[in-house]
C-alpha cells in the first residue's frame, strides 16, 4: 500500500505527507499517529481551526515497505508492536506540554538522555564530516535505505519516485492547494520527484507549470554539501538545477537533530530565490520534544508533527488564499 486518505470535506486543498527513512509501522497506523500528534498541536495552539484542519483532505505517501525489505536485507530487526507501544507513550508524554512554551530549552534539556557527546556529534563531527567528503560513508554505514536510494545498481530509488510522482500528480490533477509535508530523507525523495516534474519532458509537459503551494521539510538533510550533490539536475546550470514548482518553502530543523545538522536551507537554495523559481525560502529552528525508548530523539516525525511552530505553518496555510506566509517573530 502506497497511499492512506482521509475522509474529507474541503474540496480544493489537501495535504500531502511523505515520511523518511527507517522502519515504519503499517501505513494507517502511521497515519493515526502522524493525525493524532498534529491535531494535538493544533488542540493546544489554535483550537478554532480544528474543524478546518479535519475537513482537510490528507494523504500519507507510504513507502517503508520497500524501506524495510532493504533493511531486513542488511540484517535490521523491526519489532512493529514495540514500535507502535512506544510511539503512543511518545505522544502521549508530548500532549502533556499543553503551553507553547513547553517546547523551549529549558524542559528541552531536562530530558532523559540527552549528553554533551550527543551534541558535540550533532553540532561538529557531523558538518565536519560532510565537508571533509566522509558523510556519504558514514550514511552507507548508518542509513542502508538511504545508500540503497543512491545506489546505481539498485532500482530503489526508481520505483520509490515513480510511487511519488503519481502520488503527487493525482493532486495537481485535481488542481488542489497543496500542503506537502516531507520529514528526513523523504525530503531528498520529494526534492527529486519535483525536479522531474519541473525538468523531464516526460512530466515537464503536463506539469512543468503547476505549482506545490507551500512544501514544508521538517529534520531535512537538503543542506549537507555531499547530498546536495545526489540531487538530481545537481549538475545543471540555472533554471535547470532546482524544481520550479515550489511557491514557498518552509524548513523546520531541531537542535541536535544529527540528519538536519545544516539546519538552514534559505543559504543553499538561495539561487532558487534569484531566479524567481521560488517566492520564499524561510528556517526554523525548534526543539523536538520527542521520547523515544527512553531516550531524547531530536529527529523523531512526532516530535515535528506536534511543535508549535508546525502547527502554525498549517494554520497560516490554512486560513492563506495562497502560500503560507509568516511573521518572523512568531515563538
């Protein structure tokens, strides 16, 4: 199964989520999760725009059951019932910071598991390593599905992006106002997919002039030098290089997060912005609040998904006639 949709009432917008790397629970159960933490967020923010938020069409983009044939290759284990029972303490922990100002850094470093070696690795060795050329091996190592979607001997990350792009097409199809939220890797996924549709005569075609109206990446590695050179049309020059279907981009990055440790993208994209391929590119820099197995993880989806700062993006998506548009000084 590739896709899960709920029922909806608010023809003409939806959202549109894709997932990153790892191992997944089955598709609904992820989606519960990914719905029950955004609404827990939208609870605690803006409880006047949650019956909009629920008569929102959302699709969840699901590919972790080819994720997890390339894990379970390399000798990875998934305990899905384990997983499940921990992501629901997870959130349910989350729920309890009821005040916006919960998600700051004081609560942020009193969780459990946290360490200055955590950090130093976040915050040094792993920009380090990407300038000195070694991240690429160190992904290889550490992320299998990643390396396999790089692999020129695999057709991983073909049949991933050709699951995507119908996923994607099927909206712009209907020509809906598109909310299209990328966690981790999934963002490389996406970056790839709206490449092609901007560049490949294939798609270029059809849907070279149909736009995302806000794409939101949350713990994205679009800023490491080594995978921006993965990119497709990496190697192009001007409008060539990058999608030119984005109105505007908002990225979402936690301090610590290893997989965002160059947490701006508005820097890297600039070209984006000069060319007029894009009307805004903005950062945010939060803390994941996120608990998992008894240990503080700065990259969890949950974590993301529940910030106030996501739930804001939705909430000026959804009261905006166009794209997201928001004030810099809000948190």
């Amino acid at each position: 199964m590739t896709e899960i949709s709920s029922n909806e009432t608010d023809a003409g917008r939806c959202l549109l989520l894709v997932h990153g790397k790892d191992f997944k629970p089955a598709a609904e159960q992820y989606f519960d999760f990914a719905m029950a933490a955004m609404v827990a967020g939208l609870e605690r923010d803006f409880p006047d725009e949650l019956d909009a938020f629920r008569n929102l069409k959302k699709c969840l983009f699901y590919y972790a059951d080819l994720s997890a044939e390339v894990l379970q290759r390399n000798g990875k284990f998934f305990d899905e019932v384990l997983d499940i029972g921990d992501r629901r303490n997870g959130l349910a922990q989350m729920r309890l910071l009821d005040k916006r100002k919960h998600f700051g850094v004081s609560r942020y470093d009193k969780l459990p598991g946290k360490t200055a070696a955590v950090e130093f690795a976040a915050d040094i060795i792993a920009p380090l390593l990407s300038v000195l050329g070694f991240s690429k091996p160190l992904i290889a190592r550490l992320n299998k599905d990643v390396d396999e979607y790089w692999s020129k001997k695999s057709d991983y990350a073909d049949v991933v992006r050709s699951r995507l792009r119908k996923f994607i097409c099927e909206a712009l199809d209907r020509d809906d106002r598109i909310l299209l939220v990328s966690h981790g890797s999934g963002s490389i996924v996406t970056y790839d997919v709206l490449w092609q549709l901007s560049h490949v005569e294939e798609y270029a075609g059809k849907y070279g002039d149909k736009k995302i109206d806000t794409w939101v990446t949350l713990g994205s590695p679009l800023g490491d030098s080594m995978v921006r050179r993965k990119l497709l049309g990496a190697k192009e020059k001007g409008r060539e290089k990058y999608p030119c279907n984005i109105v505007a981009w908002q990225n979402v990055s936690a301090e610590d997060d290893p997989n965002c440790h160059d947490n701006t993208l508005a820097d890297d994209y600039k070209p984006m912005l000069k060319q007029r391929l894009v009307s805004s590119i903005r950062d945010y820099k939060i803390y994941n609040m996120s608990v998992r197995y008894g240990k503080s993880n700065p990259h969890s989806s949950m974590g993301y998904y529940i910030h106030p700062r996501v739930s804001q993006i939705i909430v000026e998506w959804l009261k905006s006639g166009a794209s997201a548009t928001l004030p810099s000084n809000i948190l």
